[in-house]
C-alpha cells in the first residue's frame, strides 16, 4: 500500500491518535489515555496502520489470543481522516 507501512507498535504520537480515534465514537468515548497505555502492553498482538509521511496513525486493531485455538479481534478503528480514501496496492 502506497504511503502506509503497517506496524506492530505506537510511539506516543500514535498511541495520543488511537486515543483521538477512541474519543470520537460512541462505543470508546471517555477511554483514558492511561488506561490506552496499558491496554496496548497488554495486548497480544498489535496491527496498525501508518501514513508514511506524517507517521499519523491511520487504522489500529489488536488480538487477544491463546496462539494455539482462540484469537479475537478488538477495537477495530480508522481515523476519520483516513476514510472513505481508496488506498493502491503495490
């Protein structure tokens, strides 16, 4: 994907965008920023997207998983910024 590189943890600009993101849905309004930083430390797994040229977060999910027959997928959010844009491929 052009522009965007995919990451597997947030600085803290990223980690401040995730709380933005969380502040502007009604499903993840009035999450603490402490409380962010410790859900991401204690998250199994981290994927999230980056713009390339701003290092802005874009979209952010995070895996719970036993690694061996369960896995869940939480807080999947994209930036309000960042959709609705066709993103290319390469």
């Amino acid at each position: 994907m052009k522009g965007y590189r995919f990451v597997d943890r947030l600085n803290e600009n990223q980690t401040r965008d995730l709380w933005q993101f969380y502040q502007e849905e009604w499903w993840t309004r009035g999450r603490r920023l402490e409380d962010i930083e410790n859900m991401l430390g204690h998250s199994d797994l981290i994927f999230a997207l980056v713009e390339e040229a701003s290092d802005r977060l874009a979209g952010f999910s995070r895996v719970l998983t036993d690694y061996v027959y369960k896995a869940l997928v939480l807080d999947v959010i994209v930036g309000r910024d960042f959709r609705n844009n066709a993103w290319e491929w390469s």
